[in-house]
C-alpha cells in the first residue's frame, strides 16, 4: 500500500483566497483524521470521521474551515477564506479499528501539506 | 482536559550511547500510548503502541514503557546511532482522540 497520499505538498496562496487540502487514506481504513500542526500550539486534532461520517469537529478552529468525505478514499479540508494565522502544516492520518474501537488504534501519517498564507 | 508533557525539549548525544526520552500526561485514563518519530519536512511514523494494559514495548533497539498510575511514559533508545536524529512524539488516546506532546528533538552525533 502507498500509505496516506496527500496533495498537495506545498501551498502559497494570498490572504482572503480559498484552500483546499486533499486526502487519500490507506484503503480499508475506518477512520481518518486531520491535524494541524504549528510551532506554538504543536499537533492538534481537527476533525476525525468514521466510516465517512464526521463524529467530533470541535478541533476546528473557525467556521471558515470545513471538512468533507464524500467516499471511503477521499476527504477535503477546506479554508475559506485564509488567513496568515492558518500558516501550518496540515496532517492526514486513518487507521483501521473496527470493532476494537476505541482500544487498538494505530494511527498512520500522510506526509503532511505546508500550507503558507501571505 | 488531557495535556502531555515531554522532557527534554533537545538532547544532543555522542553516536552509541543509550538514552531516555520522557512523556508524562494528566489524565491517566488512557486508551493506549503512541510513540512516533517525525523527520524535518515529513510525516509521522509510528514507532510503538501501548495499550493501557500492558507495561512495556520493545522494537528492534526502542523500548517504551508504560505507568498509566502514575501518568508517565519513557522511551529507551539503545546504542544511538546518527539516524536516529529526529523529533520524538509521544502522544495519548483518551476520550477518543489523540493528544500529542510538543516533541524531543534528538541530535546524535557521529
């Protein structure tokens, strides 16, 4: 497996401009999770979703990022619009827990989107 | 609310010697313990899990153990090498979701 895919890499964009951050999980996984990490405040949960439903998003920050996940192998994060503030990097992880949920959960990492806000 | 704690912030070491990464967390009502290691630039990998019942872990040369009473976890790296330098996470699952600590960055030098 190619393990969490994210897209993409590296963002600049301008203040007030729309992002979108993609994701793909590992296949088979029930669970997929974004984080947002920064110097000061570390990493933190956003949103996590199971099953594609979004079970907790009191991790995001303003009404001005959503999530989605339209399928079991995609999902979006989206701001709109962006502030210098949201300068981070932007993680993806899933894990498969099943019936196990939550004891046996193993979390793996996409290599993570550097998001730049100008 | 959960908060983790690791210490130290850096440690810079000369290449084979052992050493003891540390992680304390304020609610000891854990699921289980994640350590991860991060590279400059890149994601997460998972080194070693910890379910709240077991006391210790052991891959290759890292073994993590686990004192869920008293809310502390440490990570032993035997015979340090120069790829062993990266930032260290621990990170908790309480209430569902996982709480990380800020990090150790690792130096190891040749």
């Amino acid at each position: 497996d190619a393990g969490v895919i994210q897209s993409p890499r590296h963002e600049v964009t301008e203040m007030g401009q729309e992002v979108t951050l993609r994701c793909k999980p590992i296949s088979g996984h029930d669970y997929l999770f974004w984080y947002r990490q920064t110097m000061m405040r570390g990493l933190e949960l956003l949103i996590y979703f199971n099953n594609n439903v979004p079970i907790d998003d009191s991790g995001m920050p303003e009404d001005r990022f959503s999530a989605k996940m339209p399928n079991a192998s995609f999902s979006t994060l989206k701001i709109q619009p962006s502030e210098p503030r949201d300068s981070a990097v932007y993680f993806c992880a899933s894990s498969f827990a099943g019936a196990s949920w939550p004891v046996y959960n193993e979390q793996f990492f996409g290599p993570g989107t550097r998001l730049t806000v100008l | 609310k959960q908060e983790v704690t690791q210490i130290p912030a850096a440690l810079s070491v000369p290449e084979g010697e052992n050493l003891v990464l540390n992680c304390s967390f304020t609610d000891s009502a854990i699921y289980n313990l994640q350590w991860f290691r991060q590279d400059p630039g890149k994601g997460l990998t998972s080194l070693l899990l910890i379910q709240s019942s077991q006391r210790e872990q052991t891959s290759g040369r890292l073994n993590a153990s686990l004192d869920k009473s008293s809310g502390r976890s440490t990570l032993y790296i035997a015979a340090s090498q120069p790829g062993d330098s990266a930032t260290y996470l621990c990170a908790v699952k309480s209430n569902y979701k996982l709480t990380f600590g800020k990090g150790t960055l690792l130096t190891v030098n040749p």
